[in-house]
C-alpha cells in the first residue's frame, strides 16, 4: 500500500470520542495511565502467544515500554515492543466497534448497565483518552512476525487515515500525541515520571524514560508488583518500605496483612495499619484515600469509600482484583456482587489484624487505640454484621481505672463481673471527671460492680446501638430504673419500698415545686451519699449530647428529665420538714439544679441558683 486510505469512525465510535474528551474524566493526568496499560497488555498478549511461538520475538526479545517527550515538536510518545498491529486491526481496534466493544458499551451506558471491563482493555475505550490532551493522535504499529508497518492518525474529527509505515519501525505500537496549547506541561520529564509512580509503578514491565541531560535510557517504574509476591519471599524491611511509599508516611506502619483470596473472586490484597494518624485525618472523612485499587497491576483509584467502610478509613495499602468491574473510565466502580464480595472480604481481614493486635500485642493496640479508636466505635452503629467483632476491639475507661488512658475491653469486663450480675452497666458523660464522679454510680461502686465509663463525644451516639455483646446485655446506669434485684439485693427490696412509701410527701412535695421541669419525681436506688441525680428514659438521648447538637444548631426539643432523690439525706430530710414555703421552693430548686450539675450541665438561671444557694448558707427566708 503506497497511497493513504482516508476511513469514517463509525458513529459509535465518535459518540465516545465526544464522551471521553469531554466528559469522561475527571483528572486528564490519567490518559498516561490508560495508555500505558494498553501498551503494558501489548507486551502480555505477546508474551501469551510466545509461548507457542517464540519466534515472534525476532531480533527484540526484551518487552518494555518507553515514554519519549520531545519539546521541540511538542509531541508525547508511549512506544511498547508488544504484540502490534496489522493494518486490518488498527482499523478494527481503533475506528470500529468489531473489537473494541464501543457498541455494546454504549448500549450499556443508554440502558444503564455496567459496563464490561473488556470494553477498557486494550486499544478499546481507554485509547481515545489520548483526545484529552492532543489535537492529533499518531499511530504506528507493526504486529509480531510481520514485515510490514502501518500508521493510523487522527485529529478525532470523524474520520482517520491509514497509511504504510517505515521500513524500519520495530515490532510493538508506538502512540504519538501532539499536544494542544495548553498542555506542555505533560512534556516535563518529572511530571511523566511522577505520573509513572503514581499510576503505574508496578505495571510488570519496565517503564523507561531517558536519564535527565543523557540519552541513556532507565527504567522509572519498580516494575514488579510487591503485593503479587510469594509472602516467604519479602521480609519486614520490605513491607515498610513499600508501606511509605504507598502511605506517603515516613514512619513505619504498625501492623499489616498480606492475603491472597481465590474462589467466586480472585484479588490480593496487602493493608497496612499506620502507626499514627495524619494531621488532616479527623477531617477526612468525607474525602477518603489510602487504599488503592488495581486492576491486573494497574492503578485504577484511591478505592477506600468504595472498598471499605468508613469506621476503617485509617487502612492504608492496594487491593488487586483480576476482574473486577468498572465503568468505562476506570474512576468509579460500579455496583455490583463482586464490589460487596470483596469489601466484605478486606473489611473481615481488617477486623482480624486488629484482633491478631489486641490478642499478642496488647502495648501496639494500645497505640493504635489511642490514634484511631474513636475512629473504630463508628462500627458500632455503621457495621451491624460486624458489630460484634468491632465491640470486641473497643476500649473503655471504668470506674476501677485511675485514670482516662488505663482501659478495659469487654470481654475482660465479663471476666471480673461481680456475682450475680448478668449485664454489662456503662455510663456516658461529657468528660472524664463527670462519668468518674457521677452520682447515678454510687450505688454500684458500694456493691463492688464495675461501670464502664464512656466519656468521648462519640460515645453517646454509639451507644444507641449497644444492645448485647457475648450473650450479656448493654445497660445505660444513667436511664431507665435501675433494678438492684438483678445483683442479688432482694432482700433489701422491702426497706427499699417502706423508704419509698415515706418519702411520698416529698415526692409530691418536689412535684409541685418543680413542675413542668422534670417528667418525674421519685426514689432513687442509685444514690447512697448525693441528694438527688437526674435520669433519662431508656431511649431518650443524653442531657450533654442534646447541648451539643442545640450548640451545632440543631432544633433539639427541650428535654425533661427525672428527678431522682436520696430519701436518707440531709438536704431531703430538710425539705420534707420545711415548714416555710419559700424556703422549701429554694431547696427543691437546689436539688434540681445540684443534679443538672452533677451530670455537668448548664443552668438556664446561674444567677438565681446563685442567689437562691446565698440566700439558704445565709438562713434568710
């Protein structure tokens, strides 16, 4: 063929070519990305058909990549010594839809179906990303075991043209972008090479790219894959290494695994633990990376929001799955069974090193709590399937801890639980000093029963979902009645009613006092030395949390709570005997307000509690 053979896209063809340029891809870096994947499966295709034919390779048995960036003609060229063309398939492969697919994506896309990941695989949707950043896309390609070379070009108009090749050009495809105005930042040689480690660090061949100021070329890509290696072959030091490089950490990772999983879904994952937390981590939440996806040793995306849940954000590391789907432009994963399948799998392989942590290495687990378990209690409430697993992790102060850092787990609660006691008691508070010092613990801590002590903001809102763990119920001391006949004290629940049935004057006394203020007024069991606590109805939110949600400004109706009282005490016994009722005002008040202190909340009137405590230290009626 001497003369150049002018072709039309199909319309198909040009559908996508409009969709990719112009609306396809978030991030134009990652053209680079698809064009080396291409090239890196010319060179496994021909590898492939090697084996049964090793004279395909001819006089170049080396199957790399190299990246050529010329300034001067302001051009971009991703030459591999793959499999190559004939001038039948670039016709095919690059202006048809008879094998890249293009049809079937795009019947796909208009019913909204995935799409198939072949549609992305070599010289298919992924190729006409190189619209992106050049105005004309230069072809030449000459297949293995053929004498012929042939160059296709296009300016992504609606048409190509097909012409005959060098002589001389080698075996493999050769990719040539001349770059729009605008774009020559993507001939800087440490701009491709950052790209290359970003995008393609591990692709299995060697990534070359001549050395700055030479001519001599190197190779800018590890070009093996760690994660893909026998785990007996890589020692600790590799693991750290490749642990900073993927992290962006300069410390050493606490903890990882490295898993190969096969069955209904092949993937290899490795997950690092990170020893400390980023500075920006508590404020990424929304915008979550740090577990990258490949596909077939190809960077594909930060996949965490996609791959994990969010309680397990901190997760650094790649999971590489041989077929998962994607959409067309590789950036989004679509929904599907093997997307579920396997962020099941990576979550029950997080869960199971934090567990293999806790059990050997209790002083690591420890770090880690401190840097990320507040993190961990959001899959109280997120992971319902996992929920006991992530409460078998959890760490709480208790009343037996003499200080907020000396924790306890729930299974070594179970194991020092008091006789007779079946539930596991726990106590939420805005702060150390308040959950430690709460008067609704008294009458546990004289009985010897220890009270986990949930102190951290997060801590109310999880514990609507602490319901069981191991068989033992979750029981909140601060709401609901407490029933001291479950810690074998039914022999005192006679005094307990005849000191109730006493008390009924100043219950109702405190009734009248008080009235719209509290739900409630009665005899408490929990108190033994304090007057009077405020308690809640088992599902009604704790006083502080409703502080901070009204301060978040958020419309939180206002909460009445109930008024528990210590019939036994002085400040009660004084009211019971009051005979002026305006004294007996302030001291009903005083009650109230001492309790809503206690449980460190705010007053509405600080001035008239002050005034009102003057006047009784004063005896001023």
């Amino acid at each position: 063929m001497t003369a150049t053979e002018t072709h039309h896209f199909q319309a198909e063809v040009q559908q996508v070519l409009q969709l990719v340029i112009h609306s396809m891809y978030s991030n134009k870096d990652i053209f680079l990305r698809e064009l080396v994947s291409n090239a890196s499966d010319a060179c496994d295709k021909l590898r492939f058909e090697a084996l049964q034919d090793p004279g395909l390779y001819g006089d170049e048995p080396g199957l790399k990549i190299e990246i050529h960036a010329d300034k001067a003609a302001r051009t971009l060229s991703v030459r591999d010594t793959g499999i190559g063309m004939s001038k039948q398939e670039l016709i095919e492969n690059l202006g048809t839809v008879a094998r890249s697919g293009t049809r079937r994506f795009l019947e796909a896309i208009a019913e909204g179906r995935k799409a198939d990941l072949s549609l992305i695989g070599q010289f298919g949707v992924g190729f006409y990303s190189a619209f992106i950043v050049a105005d004309r896309v230069t072809v030449t390609s000459r297949k293995a075991g053929a004498s012929e070379a042939f160059v296709w070009e296009s300016t992504g108009d609606g048409q190509f043209t097909v012409s005959e090749g060098p002589e001389d050009a080698p075996r493999g495809t050769t990719v040539t972008l001349h770059l729009r105005e605008g774009e020559d930042g993507y001939l800087d040689e440490w701009k491709l090479r950052s790209l290359i480690r970003t995008y393609s660090d591990h692709i299995g061949f060697p990534i070359r790219m001549r050395k700055p100021d030479s001519d001599e070329m190197e190779t800018v890509n590890q070009a093996s894959a760690l994660w893909m290696r026998p785990k007996n072959e890589l020692t600790d030091s590799d693991y750290q290494s490749f642990y900073k490089h993927v992290a962006h950490d300069f410390g050493e990772a606490l903890a990882w695994a490295h898993h190969r999983v096969e069955g209904n879904q092949n993937f290899t994952c490795l997950l690092y633990v990170p020893a400390r937390a980023p500075f920006d981590f508590q404020f990424s939440r929304d915008e979550r990376k740090g577990l990258k996806l490949y596909i077939k040793r190809v960077f594909i995306m930060d996949a965490s929001a996609q791959m994990l849940p969010a309680y397990l954000r901190f997760v650094r590391g790649v999971v590489d799955s041989d077929d998962l789907p994607l959409n067309v432009s590789r950036e989004i994963l679509q929904e599907s069974r093997q997307v579920e399948r396997i962020k099941g799998a990576l979550t029950r392989r997080v869960l199971d090193l934090l567990d293999r942590l806790a059990r050997d290495e209790p002083e690591k687990y420890a770090g880690f709590w401190r840097e990320f378990g507040a993190t961990l209690k959001e899959g109280v409430a997120e992971d319902a399937g996992n929920r006991e697993r992530v409460l078998k992790l959890l760490r709480f102060a208790s009343t037996r801890s003499e200080s907020p850092g000396q924790l306890v787990s729930l299974d070594e609660y179970i194991g020092r639980m008091a006789a007779g006691q079946e539930d596991i008691y726990y106590l939420t508070a805005d702060g150390w000093n308040a959950a430690r010092n709460s008067p609704q613990l008294e009458a546990l801590k004289v009985r010897g029963v220890e009270v986990l002590l949930m102190h951290e903001r997060i801590d109310e809102w999880i514990s609507g979902y602490l319901h069981e763990y191991a068989g033992k119920r979750l029981r909140n001391v601060a709401k609901g009645e407490l029933d001291l006949d479950e810690l074998g004290e039914s022999a005192d629940r006679a005094a307990r009613e005849q000191a109730a049935k006493e008390a009924e004057g100043v219950v109702a006394r405190l009734k009248g006092i008080l009235g719209d203020a509290v739900r409630d007024v009665r005899v408490s069991a929990r108190l033994t030395t304090s007057p009077s606590c405020v308690v809640l109805d088992e599902h009604d939110m704790a006083l502080h949390m409703q502080r901070l949600l009204r301060a978040a400004g958020h419309d939180i109706p206002a909460a009445r709570p109930i008024l528990e009282i210590n019939p036994s005490h002085a400040l009660v016994k004084r009211l019971a005997g009051e005979s002026d009722d305006a004294r007996a005002a302030d001291l009903g008040w005083l009650l109230l307000e001492q309790a809503q202190l206690a449980e460190g909340g705010a007053l509405d009137d600080p001035a008239a509690f002050i005034a009102r405590t003057s006047r009784l230290i004063a005896g001023e009626g």
